[in-house]
C-alpha cells in the first residue's frame, strides 16, 4: 500500500463520515467544525493530487476565511438557533436522503464504467516549472479575461455585502439616567426606587453570584443580576445565614 | 493509487451536502451544505486536473473558491438582514409569498 493510498483510505472515511455527522448535528456551531474538518482533508487531498497551491489556498480561504465568517455570523445570529426538526413537507426527509442515494449511486456507477481510455498521466510534467508558475502561466494568459471579471464580482460582493448588512439605526430607544429615575418612580412600587441591593459582602466571600442577606437571614433575589438567576449562577448563601432570628414576610410583618 | 478513487469520494460529499440542503431549516447550516458541496465538485476538477495531466482543472478549481467566498459573503448578508427583520434563521419562516 502506498502513501498515498494509506493517506486517501484513512481520510476519506473519516471525511464522509464528518459531512455526515454534519447533517445531524442540532447545533449549528457543531456543523460547522465538522465541516472544517472536512475542508482541511480536502486541502490535504489536494497537496497529494499534486495541487500544493491549491490545498494551501483551501486551507487559507475555507477553514481560514470562510468558516471564520460562518462562525462569526452563527454568534451573530444566536449560537442557541437551533433547528426544529418538524417536516414542514411530509416525507421530505425520506424522499430527500433516497434521491441523494439514488444519484450518488449512479454517479459511482458512471465513474467506475468510465473508460478513460488511458492510464492516469500525472501531473509531473505540467508541474516541472513549480506548481504556482504553472496556475499563473494560465490566469495571466488565457484566463486573463475571466480573471479580470472574478475580480470585478469579489468587488461588487463586497460592495453587496456592505450594504445589505448595512442598518441605518438600532430600533431600540436609548434610555437616559434622566428617564430611568423617573420610570422608577412612576412604577408600580417605590420599593427599589432607591436602586436595588448589591450583592453579598461577607467576612470570607466577596462575589457578585453571592445574594445579600436580608434582615431577617434570608437571602435577597433583588441583589443578584437576571442574568445569573436565568444561569442558575447563583452561589448558596447558607452558610452565611444566621438562625434563630424572628421570620418576617414580604410586608414586614413578623 | 488510481485517483478515481477522488471522484467515488467527490460523489459522495456531494450528495451528502445535496440532502444536508434539503432536510435542514437553519439557513446557516444549509449554506455550510452548499458549501460542501462545491467543495466536493472542486475536487472532481482537481482529480481531473491530475487525471488528464494538465493544469487547467486547478485554474478551474480556483475559480470556483473565489466565487464560492462571494457567495458565502453575499449570502450570509443577506441571512442577517432576514435575521434582523424576522428574528429567526429558519428556512421555513421566510414564507411570506406562501399566505
């Protein structure tokens, strides 16, 4: 068994079975390093097809650029997106993965009876000057023209881009300190218009996840963030609680 | 080793990618699948380059992943903005012209 073969037969399936991987994922940032991983093989293949400036260029352009911008729009968008799975098309699933079977099969069936007529050639020869010269030899010859114009739509992409991303101003009005006092007083209860409780300050511990304690020894909600209430971030205030004092309820009353 | 052993795996990604745009709702995922699967057909073009021994598969292959970086560019603007007006990424959801 040759390198290149050892190489092909432990890469190709793990491949196949990442872009496979792919499809089940819930989470799309999960999708997303496995098809990273697929592209790095890919450029791995393209080095051992003899195309070293492409696998350089795979690995620049796809896990590089393109799979950065995939990840920084997936944290845009909310990691947490993940997908329903309800068919919104009867039977799309089973229909879909049997046409992809179907057509894949008949590819491989086309493939294998091809008859090229020839063995491989290899690409000593074209490459004898260096790869890259070889690719340039072509873009600035006679690819010049398509090369010009692929310049011309990597501009206007940009250009696209720019301005469909484009949002003149957030939605959401800005508040002032001026408009929050006053929405503090005008509320429901004056009972934290004076700001609500910090976190707990005790002998031993200092954090923002520890609650205050009340005067009666119960911990206080108000003085921890919502954000860590949602989190369940927030550290047990037992054993700063002292017994024996007299329980009072929510109106103060003992 | 006989590369159109390339093109059996080729075939494969790419239908793998073709049923990934089928079946999934999250936009972003669904252009990662259409992804996959023109980078699946960028290497049939290299296979052949190696095949027939001659470069112009790579020129070929090159200019499908700069045209893929404007789609992927172009395409996930557009996610945005549908994200930003709708709230969600979900293929399903942008069916305005269907009610």
């Amino acid at each position: 068994m040759s390198g290149e073969s050892a190489l092909f037969w432990v890469l190709a399936p793990l491949a196949v079975l990442a872009s496979v991987a792919m499809l089940f994922m819930k989470k799309a940032v999960h999708s997303a390093i496995l098809l990273a991983w697929v592209m790095i093989t890919l450029a791995i293949f393209y080095i051992a097809l003899e195309a070293p400036f492409l696998g350089i260029v795979q690995i620049v352009v796809y896990t590089g650029a393109v799979m950065m911008l995939f990840l920084f729009i997936l944290m845009l968008v909310g990691v947490d997106s993940s997908d329903s799975l309800v068919e919104k098309i009867k039977g799309i699933r089973s229909v879909a993965i049997f046409t992809a079977l179907a057509f894949s099969l008949t590819l491989i069936t086309f493939i294998a009876r091809a008859e090229l007529g020839r063995p491989s050639v290899g690409l000593e020869e074209a490459n004898s000057g260096g790869n890259v010269e070889g690719l340039a030899q072509y873009l600035f010859s006679d690819y010049v023209w398509a090369f010009e114009v692929i310049s011309a739509l990597l501009i206007t992409a940009a250009l696209g881009a720019m301005v469909l991303a484009h949002s003149e101003k957030s939605d959401v009005a800005r508040t002032s300190q001026k408009s929050r006092s006053i929405a503090r007083f005008r509320g429901k209860s004056i009972a934290t218009a004076a700001g609500l409780p910090g976190s707990g300050v005790y002998a031993r511990n200092n954090a923002l996840d520890l609650p205050a304690l009340l005067p009666d020894g119960k911990p206080s909600d108000l003085s921890i963030a919502e954000v860590l209430h949602r989190r369940g971030d927030v550290a047990e205030s037992k054993s700063y609680e002292l017994e024996g004092l007299p329980k009072i309820d929510d109106e103060g009353n003992k | 080793m006989n590369p159109t052993n390339y093109l059996y795996l080729s075939a494969i990604l790419f239908s793998i990618g073709a049923v990934g745009v089928i079946v999934r709702k999250n936009a972003i995922v669904v252009f990662m699948c259409i992804e996959l699967m023109l980078n699946a057909a960028n290497l049939a073009f290299v296979t052949f380059a190696k095949i027939n021994g001659n470069l112009e598969g790579q020129v070929m292959a090159f200019f499908t992943m700069v045209v893929a970086a404007c789609e992927v560019v172009v395409g996930l603007a557009i996610i945005v903005t549908i994200f930003r007006s709708r709230r969600s990424a979900s293929v399903d959801d942008a069916s305005l012209l269907n009610r």
